[in-house]
C-alpha cells in the first residue's frame, strides 16, 4: 500500500464525511439564525428556547435524509470493501 493509496482513501473518507453531515449542519445553522433573530425583535433571551427548535429539525433533517445518507454511506463502504484485494497489492 503506497502512501499516495492512502492519502487518496483518506480524502475520499473525508470527502464522504462533509458530503454527509453539511445537510445537516445546515439545518441546525438556519434554525438556529431564525431562533435568534426572533429573540432578538422579541427581547425574549430564554437560553433553552434555542435547542428545543434546533433539535427537533435536525432529528426531522436526519428522518428525511437518512435513505440519502444511508446511500452514500453505503456506496463509499462497498467500494473500499471491493477494493481491499488492490489495496493489498
């Protein structure tokens, strides 16, 4: 296994680890923007009025795309799975 084999498998991972979780992040960074500025035209500085909304859409986010992640996730394991017998040489 050569250390350019490597770096690549390793990009690929991380790759797959952006592509997977910036869904996500998104969601809670919008809900989040949205929270605060109605507790900032409100006045109202409740600190668990913030979570309550962020975790209740990223749960929804994740329901909605966990088939695409689950893809992803998938396609990048069988590929290194199919792989291994190149990796070895």
């Amino acid at each position: 296994m050569s250390p350019d084999l490597v770096i690549g498998i390793a990009r690929q991972a991380i790759q797959v680890t952006l592509l997977v979780a910036l869904p996500i992040l998104g969601i809670g960074l919008v809900v989040g923007v949205l929270v605060s500025m109605v507790q900032a035209a409100t006045q109202i500085q409740e600190m668990t009025l913030t979570f309550v909304p962020k975790i209740i859409s990223i749960f929804v986010g994740l329901l909605l795309l966990l088939p695409w992640i689950m893809s992803h996730l998938m396609t990048f394991t069988l590929e290194i799975f199919n792989n291994i017998p190149n990796y070895v040489r």
